[in-house]
C-alpha cells in the first residue's frame, strides 16, 4: 500500500511539474494561400489569420484563431453583357495542439478540432446569398523555435465544407505563422 502512495505522489509531482513547466499563452498572426475545390470556377484567395492558445504541458495546447479569406470573384462574360459574383469565407476553428519535439528549436505540430465555417456570396445584380457549415478542421506542419519567446510555423490546414450546399465546396490553406509566448 505505500509503494502505491509513493507511486501516486512521484505520478502526481511528475504531472504537476510537466504541466506547470509550459502554462504558457500564446499569439499567432499568420498568411497562407488557400484553395477552394468544388467552387465551380472561383479563383483561390490569399488568407489571413489571428489566434490564441494556452500550452498545458511542452506538448499539447489548445488554440482557438479567427481566418479571413480574401474574395473571390468570378467573372462570366456574355453576349448580352457580364455578371460577377463574389465570394467572402471566414472561419472561427478550435483545435488541440500537439507537438513532437525533433529537436530543442524543431517540432512536428498536429492540430485537430472543429471549424465554424461562414460563406457570404453576393452579385453585380444586387442578389446575395449566406451560407454557415460546420466542419471538421485538421492542420499538420512544423514549428522553428527563434527563442523561448518567439517561433515561426509552416501548416497546412484543411477547413472541410465552407458551405451547407448538396455537394459543397471545402477550403485546405498552406502557410506560414508567427507565434510569440507571454
């Protein structure tokens, strides 16, 4: 019986310093080129993001970001004359962050959780139309550590359906990251 109290309390220690060794929170701006797919025809956007996120040990973290991508115009040229419509794609994601250290400045990072999709499409001639889809969202890539402070990410994120459509169109972004830890 003390050699399972002596085990709880080195387990509860160890887990109390894993924890309180990290409890950092965190900033990330990033920029990333998207693509969209079943769009019929909208070109892809550039994107930009903005988050937060709360490390509970070195390895796991929670983050939760705002992404806005750029509009997306299509263009159809007639005989009769043109229309345009565009299109304008925000998400609100929440994900769990883990990360294998390769080395004390690289990780791998993994990121899995749910994306709050919104589509808003509008046209030349004054018609305009939402769309709000919630998806699964998963990013994989790697993290460079500067300093303590300060790391740089490249990911790749796939968003899932943009839009509660029969057969809807999906965003996947690629790009880069700054994170600075308070």
């Amino acid at each position: 019986m003390k050699k399972i109290i002596a085990i709880a309390a080195l387990s509860a220690a160890l887990t109390t310093s894993a924890f309180a060794a990290d409890n950092t929170t965190y900033v990330t701006a990033g920029l990333s080129s998207a693509t969209y797919t079943n769009t019929g025809g909208f070109p892809n956007p550039g994107k930009v993001d903005l988050g937060v996120g709360y490390s509970f040990t070195p390895t796991l973290a929670a983050e939760l970001s705002y992404h806005q991508f750029g509009d997306s115009t299509l263009v159809v040229v007639g005989v009769g004359g043109s229309a345009s419509a565009t299109a304008s794609v925000s998400s609100v994601t929440a994900a769990v962050v883990g990360s294998y250290p390769i080395s004390d400045q690289v990780s791998l990072i993994g990121k899995v959780g749910v994306a709050s999709n919104k589509t808003d499409l509008t046209t030349n001639v004054g018609t305009s139309d939402s769309s709000s889809k919630t998806s699964l969202y998963f990013a994989v890539g790697g993290e460079y550590n500067i300093s303590d402070k300060y790391s740089i990410r490249a990911q790749y994120e796939d968003f899932g359906d943009i839009e509660s459509a029969t057969d809807p169109a999906s965003a996947t972004a690629l790009g880069i990251s700054a994170v600075i830890k308070f």
